[in-house]
C-alpha cells in the first residue's frame, strides 16, 4: 500500500531539528519563489529552462531571426549537439542526486564537462562543423543554472512528520533533514514530504487509520529503515529475513556490459601508463631494497582468492606483528611505510597495478575493496553477512572507500559492510559517475589515505 522511498524526494537541507512547517514563505513574493522553487524541483520545467537558456538564448543572441544563419551545417550540428549536451548532463545530475552527500554541487561541473566533451569529441572526430561561439556560451550557461535550480531545490529544505513506535526513535540523529514527531494521528500543515512510520510494528486502528488516509490522499508515507538507508547511504542487514536488498543479485545485464567496458578501459589505460609505470617501478626499486611490485591474496569475487598487484610502499621484509591478521593490517603513520610509499597511498598511485588484475577478469574500476585473506577470514567469523559484499567483483574504488576511507577495526568494518551493501542494492551506472567524481576529490585531498 505504501510507497518506496522515490530518491527525488529525499532531504535536501535544513536543520537536525523537529519542526512545524507550512508556516514560511507567506509574505510578498513568497508565492513566486515557491513557483520558481517548484519549477527547479521538477525535472522536466528543469530542463525546459535549461535549453532555453543555454541553447535557444545564445542561439537567437548570435542569430536572431536570420533564417539563413539558423539553415548553416555548423549551426544546426551545435543547436543538436548542445540540446543532447544539456539534456544528458542535467539527467547525469539528477541521476548522482540521488544519492546520499550528492547535493553540495559538486557534481555539476562535472556532469556538463563530461557530456560537453564527449560533444567534443563527436565534432572532431566526425569532422563536423561547429559553431565557436554557441557551444562554450551554452555550457556556461548550462552549469549556471543548473548551479542556480540545486540552490533552489535546496532553498526550502525538507519536512517528515515521524509516527512514533519502533525503529523511529533513531531517525532525529539523522543530519540534514528536519523532524516533527506526532503525539496524535493528526497532520498539521501541508509542508510536510511526507509520513515516516516502523510499517514492521503493529499499530492501533486510529494509527493504521490515519497512514491509511494520508496514503489515499496522496502524502507519501515511508517505511523508516527505507528513510534511514537514503539519508545515510548505509543499508544495515542483522538477519537474513530482515534485508532491504530486494533482489539478493545486483543488475546482471549491468553486470556484463560493466565488465566489458572495465576491461576496454582498463587495456587503454595500461597502453597510456605503461611508461609512467615503469618509471614507479624504477624509483621504487632506488629507494628501498626490495621488488617493485607488492603481491599479496585477496578474497575476491565470489569468495574466490586472487594474487592483488599494488606497488610495494613498505619495506621488507615486514615482520613486526606476531601473526597473520595483524602484519595485513595497514594502522596510521605506519613505521613500514617508506618515503616514497607515503606519497603513492596518499596520491592512490600505489593502486595503479591492479589495472592488471583488471585484465584478469578478477577486479573492476568501482566496488568493494579486496582484503588479505586473513581479515577477510576474520571479519567473516566476526561480522555476519560479511560474504555478500563478494556478490560483486572488488574495485580499486568504491562507496565506502569515497564515504569512509580505511579502516581495519571491527567496528569500523561494520560500517564499511553497510556501505558495501548499499552499493550493491544500488547497484547503476548513476553511483557508479557519482563514484569516479567523489574518487577524484578524495585523490586531491588524500581523504582516507593509511
């Protein structure tokens, strides 16, 4: 009866507090900033201001109602080309926004400079004319309200009413999102995204009563774990019975068309590196004593284990710790690690051999990381569901990498696990670009590096 979580619904800002709504936005011209608030939330008005503005608006600036300008090979190719540029990064967009810390805008530049370029790179490659002033004046544009309509959709912030009992108890401590918890099965006001309850816990006839009206008359109502997965990107599984999942296998058409292209990209990539490489290799090899390349066993898809390639940034031989787990383990300001092994981990360039691995079928670009084979063993005796994250081929990055960073703690495994299960829940394309981007930004800053 009730409704999943629709991801375009979900809390864009505002304060960690409960709160009434429906009481702002009364004075004057407050009815024409909740049209314009409206008019950017909507994907579709969305995009019908973003074309407008950067594709017909630079177009009749540089053309005007010369019918003969409009008519020109060049023109024609750049008033296409661009309409399918905005088209397609403003869906890029709102795909990422999808997901949990997607709304900071990020992600917008970065959107429009990939569908720009590919843009590009059709003209050039095909030898098509294009036309020099519309195609920058429209991605400027484009980013400049797309900038603009993510400012609006956040302007509002966001509203759910809680009804009490169960597992609604947590959802205050939930950042970015206000909360007003009900004390009787009334809904005050028409500012509310809607009604979150416990739909697992048994509740009185007023209480059904009331979800059930509010469902009827159109007030989306959640279930609270639903809500707690989208705000936080965690999916958290304490029994088998009890999983969100959904379907227990991650798209398998996405599956096979992903492993296609990771191998495509990963052969591209090792033809364009294989000098930078080899030149790593040769400063490693003059700076420590040792091979160039580290070698280890991982667990990795479906539990099978696979030789992991990393540039070598410890020293060896590495015998401090008494057993097994504890040398795999990787602890802050390590005494291991050399000079040079400090820069590549910050920088990810440790990471750049598992291209190979890549080729080999036995990882992907993007997924859960791979552990040595005596933590995965460990944390598989330890923490329950720990398995599944094998459901899908290991990456060189991921959600909980970009999310949390790295962590050998049980604990900290925990939360790892959770967000390895909310990337194969979701499971797309979409999370994947959002992936790539919040990668980049984790690369520059060093976020997570051991």
């Amino acid at each position: 009866m009730f409704e999943a979580l629709p991801k375009h619904k979900k809390p864009t800002g505002g304060p960690n507090k409960t709160t009434e709504p429906g009481s702002g936005g009364n004075g004057p011209g407050g009815w024409l900033r909740r049209v314009v608030e409206r008019l950017a939330t909507n994907f579709g008005s969305d995009l019908l201001i973003s074309l407008g503005l950067a594709v017909a608006l630079p177009a009749i600036l540089r053309w005007g109602g010369d019918v003969a300008e409009w008519s020109g090979p060049g023109q024609f190719y750049t008033v296409i080309g661009t309409t399918f540029a905005v088209a397609f990064g403003s869906y890029i967009l709102r795909k990422i926004e999808d997901y949990p810390g997607a709304r900071a805008g990020a992600y917008v530049l970065p959107s429009f400079i990939v569908t720009y370029l590919i843009l590009l790179a059709i003209f050039v490659f095909l030898r098509l004319e294009y036309n020099r002033f519309l195609l920058p004046t429209s991605f400027a544009l484009a980013v400049l309200w797309a900038y603009i309509a993510q400012k609006l959709r956040q302007a509002g912030g966001v509203n759910y009413a809680i009804v009490p009992g169960g597992e609604v108890r947590n959802l205050p401590n939930v950042r970015n999102v206000s909360w007003a918890n009900l004390d009787k099965p009334v809904l005050n006001g028409d500012g509310f995204a809607g009604v979150v309850a416990d739909l697992k816990v048994e509740k009185s006839e007023e209480w059904q009563r009331f979800l059930t009206d509010q469902a009827v008359a159109g007030t989306p109502v959640y279930d609270a774990r639903q809500i707690a997965e989208a705000l936080t990107g965690r999916v958290s599984i304490r029994h088998l019975s009890e999983n969100t999942l959904g379907s227990i296998n991650p798209n398998r058409i996405y599956t096979q068309v992903r492993f296609f292209g990771d191998w495509i990209a990963a052969l591209l990539a090792l033809i364009i590196l294989i000098a930078p490489l080899a030149v790593i290799a040769l400063i490693i090899r003059a700076t420590s004593p040792g091979p160039a390349l580290f070698v280890q066993p991982r667990v990795g898809f479906r539990g099978r284990t696979f030789q992991i390639y990393k540039f070598r940034s410890m020293v060896v031989p590495s015998d401090k710790f008494d057993n097994e787990r504890e040398q795999a383990k990787t602890r802050n300001d390590d005494g291991r690690i050399t000079k040079i092994g400090k820069f590549m981990r910050r920088a990810r360039i440790d990471e750049l051999p598992q291209i190979l691995n890549i080729l080999r079928g036995e990882m992907s670009w993007i997924g859960p990381r791979p552990e040595a084979v005596p933590l995965s063993k460990w944390y598989e005796n330890k923490l329950p569901f720990y398995r599944y994250r094998h459901i899908v081929r290991p990456g060189i990055t991921g959600w909980a990498q970009v999310n949390q960073g790295h962590v050998v703690e049980d604990d900290q495994v925990l939360d790892k696990l959770h967000y390895d299960f909310y990337y194969i829940k979701n499971y797309s394309p979409w999370l994947d670009i959002m992936i790539v981007f919040r990668t980049v930004v984790t690369v520059v800053n060093g976020l997570g590096a051991k």
